[in-house]
C-alpha cells in the first residue's frame, strides 16, 4: 500500500510543480538569449527576472539552494562581462 500512496502523490506533486519549474527553466532560457544578443537593457530585465524565478523555486523546493545560487552567480557574471564590454 505504500508504494500506490508513494506513486499517488509523486504525480500530484509532478502535476503541481511543472509549470514552475517550466516557468523557472524559460526565464532563465531568456535571460542567457538575451545577454548573448548583447542589449544591455533588456538582458538587464530579463536576467532580473530570471534571478527573482529562481529564487522563487528554491523556496517552493523546486531547486536546491545552492544550485539556484550557483545558476543566478553564473547569469550574473555573465550580465557583468556584458556591462564592462
């Protein structure tokens, strides 16, 4: 019976945190487009966005703490490279 309750609730929580996680996934899919294209404004929104999904998720326990930190240090030090340049 464990095991049925088990799989039971994995596809509720599946259910329920994939269009976070999809949402998180875009933002951060935008934010390196974006930088890559090389507008210094709108890369700057973009990765803001994408910085406050993150932190979203981490909360919601979609992502480890340290991987979102991990992830928001490399956009930003992208974001970085391209304000010097």
């Amino acid at each position: 019976m464990p095991a049925a309750k088990a799989g039971r609730q994995s596809i509720k929580n599946a259910r329920r945190n994939g269009s976070s996680r999809t949402a998180t996934r875009t933002s951060i899919a935008k934010a390196l487009r974006s930088v890559d294209s090389g507008d210094v404004e709108t890369a700057t929104t973009s990765v803001h966005e994408a910085i406050r999904s993150i932190d979203l998720a981490v909360r919601k326990g979609l992502m480890h703490r340290n991987a979102g930190a991990r992830r928001k240090s490399r956009i930003s030090i992208r974001l970085n490279k391209l304000q010097n340049a």
